[in-house]
C-alpha cells in the first residue's frame, strides 16, 4: 500500500506546542486542507485521543510555512487554532509563541540557508500581516536547540529566540485602538479595547469582583466569572471590528491588577474561554502596550518604568513575562515604535502524519498535482 503520511514536525515553540506543515504538503483548497488538520489532530474529540493535538488550546496548534511571496520577507506564515471538541480551523488570529518556531523549521526543511553563528529570518503572518525578524542561533550552518535562556511556563533552558515585531499594530482590527478611545465601557465595565498583534479586551480584575491573583484553575473553573466576561467580549468585538466572535478564539480577555511579584503589571488571560496558564506573545504586548498609554484601563494598576526604552514585566500565572517597548510621540501621545520579546523552541519530532477518509485523499490529490 502507497504510503501517504503528510510530513510534519512537532515544535514546543515559547508556552505553545504545535504540528508544522510546508505549505505545498498540504490541500490549497482551504475547505480541503481543514479538513486534514482537523483530522490529524483529532478534532473534533475531546481528548484529542485520535490525533496529535493535546487536548488543550495551548497545544492545538497549527504552523503551516512557505517562501514569502513578498520580496521584502523570507518566510510566510499561516497560524491555525483548531478546535478540540468543535470541528473549527480559526485563523483570524497570530501566534508569537509558534512563530518562535518557524524559523528553526524553515532551516530544517531546507527554506533558509542558515548563517554560521546567527542567523535572522524576516516572517511575515498571513493572518494579520505582521512581519516580525527572529534571530537563532545556527553554529555550523545548524540550528541550536539547547542553551541557558528560561521561559516561565516552560521546564528546563534552550537557546534564545529573539523577536522584533515590525507593525504588529492594528494588524487584526486595523488599529491600535479599534474605536479611537483609550478606555470604553461595555456591558457596564470599563475595558481598554487595543490591538497590538492580538485583540485583547483589558480590564480590571476588582471591577469583577475578583483579585486578579486568584491560581489559575481556580478561575478556570469560576462559571460566573466566565459568563460575565462572554457578555462582556460579544459586544466588544463588534466594537473592535471583529464582527460575531461567538465562535471566534479573540479578542481575549485579559484582567489586570497591580504586580505583587517585582513586576509592572499582574494578569490573568482567558483565551478566551479557558484561564491561560500564562499569557500568549502577543496578548503580553499588547497588554504592556496597554499599560504605557495614558486613560486605559491600567493607569493607577501598572508600574511604567521611566525612559524611552522600557522592559515591561508581565506577571502571569506560573511566573513572568518580559516585553520590551521603544515608546516615543509624546507624554500625553506615546507612540509604540518597537516591540521584542524573547522565546525559545525546540524540535520534538519529524517525521509523518496520517490523516484518514476523505481527508486523507484530499491530501494525496495535492501531492499528485
């Protein structure tokens, strides 16, 4: 029998792990290829049981990688959510965390000839435009996985992937602030509706009734809280330009409350019917971008370190994230000139993927034309 397993590799790529796919592997016809995704990752089913994906958002995730078509890049890249127990592929949003991954994939399979020492890759996200330059390290023309850099929500230490995000502003609802205000009231809370390559909807943990400290499987299992805040993010998301979001993965929620740990700001962010165990890449800056403008919702909550070039601490639940920001404009008018962040990823396994039925055909019709 002809074997027709698709190639893929697996990446933990920053908080995240996902399957990575060259773009010419898989069915052009998008209604075709989700239709293998879903089923090589196993949904929809709870468990995931039939599949590679891991029975959790943060590990149902999709890197799908090819030349850029854009002379100005190296690597284009298509991120998709797909769902557990729904039969949804979403890919209204990025994701900074399997991002980190793509360029060491890119080099794997042969897209990107790697420098000796380091080597930078120009990424542009299909789903939002954002084009974001990673630097890896590659002694020998090789990648490098392993190193001292240390994530938190991540065991041990592996090499630093660094990240520059060149305009990830507006890059899904077309605007930092998609309704021209700093702070907006929705459903009778306060909230900051901003977009700084996520759409997040900011708000404060004690207009919830809630700390903001509370563990996260405390909150993840918080039913009230829960309703409360879908009540909040449907009308949210029209304001943001989102359109109908019941059945979409953004914008997220992000609550906030003053840093107890070093910090300059402590959240909790829902992804957004689940509590994150520790907050996305992009949701991270946007909530630091949050934070430096004057009126939103984290005045009075966050600690803005003083100075052009401010490292921002985003505490999480399992630890801290690090966002650094080169502001200028004005004091009363900041204007987000960079942002960058570190990640690591690691391969975990290459080799092939077996998708089933029609799926499975609709792939090997790819492979022969």
């Amino acid at each position: 029998m002809r074997d027709r397993g698709i190639p893929c590799m697996l990446f933990r790529g920053g908080t995240s792990k996902g399957a990575y796919f060259l773009g010419e592997d898989l069915p052009s016809n998008v209604t075709e290829r989700d239709r293998v995704l879903l089923s090589v990752m196993g949904s929809p089913d709870p468990r995931q049981v039939d599949g590679l994906g891991g029975a959790h958002p943060l590990t149902s995730k999709v890197a799908i990688v090819s030349k850029s078509s854009d002379r100005e890049c190296d690597i284009d890249f298509l991120f998709c959510q797909v769902g557990i127990d729904k039969p949804m592929v979403d890919t209204t949003p990025n994701c900074g965390n399997i991002l980190s991954g793509v360029a060491p994939f890119a080099i794997e399979r042969g897209l990107i000839e790697a420098k000796d020492g380091v080597t930078s890759v120009k990424v542009r996200t299909i789903n939002t435009g954002t084009i974001a330059e990673l630097k890896i390290e590659t002694p020998g023309g090789l990648v490098n996985y392993e190193g001292d850099a240390r994530i938190d929500g991540v065991p041990g230490t592996a090499a630093p992937v660094v990240i520059d995000f060149l305009d990830a502003e507006g890059s899904v609802c077309g605007a930092l602030l998609p309704t021209g205000n700093v702070k907006d009231k929705v459903a009778g809370i306060d909230v900051t509706l901003i977009d700084n390559g996520m759409p997040c909807v900011v708000l404060r943990a004690s207009d919830l009734g809630r700390t903001g400290y509370e563990p996260r499987d405390q909150l993840d299992k918080d039913a009230e809280l829960k309703r409360r805040l879908e009540e909040i993010r449907i009308p949210a998301g029209k304001l943001m330009n989102l359109g109908d979001v019941t059945n979409k993965v953004v914008p997220k929620m992000i609550l906030i409350a003053q840093p107890k740990a070093g910090g300059h700001v402590s959240t909790r962010s829902f992804i957004p019917h689940e509590c994150h165990a520790s907050i996305g890449v992009f949701a991270a800056v946007t909530v630091a971008t949050a934070c430096v403008l004057p009126g939103s919702v984290a005045e009075g909550i966050a600690n803005i370190p003083a100075g052009r070039d401010k490292s921002m601490s985003v505490e999480h639940p399992t630890g801290e994230f690090t966002v650094n920001l080169t502001v200028g404009g004005t004091k009363e008018k900041p204007v987000i000139e960079r942002a960058g962040l570190l990640r690591t990823a690691r391969k975990l396994f290459d080799g092939k993927t077996f998708a089933h039925g029609e799926a499975l055909a609709a792939a090997s019709r790819q492979a022969a034309e």
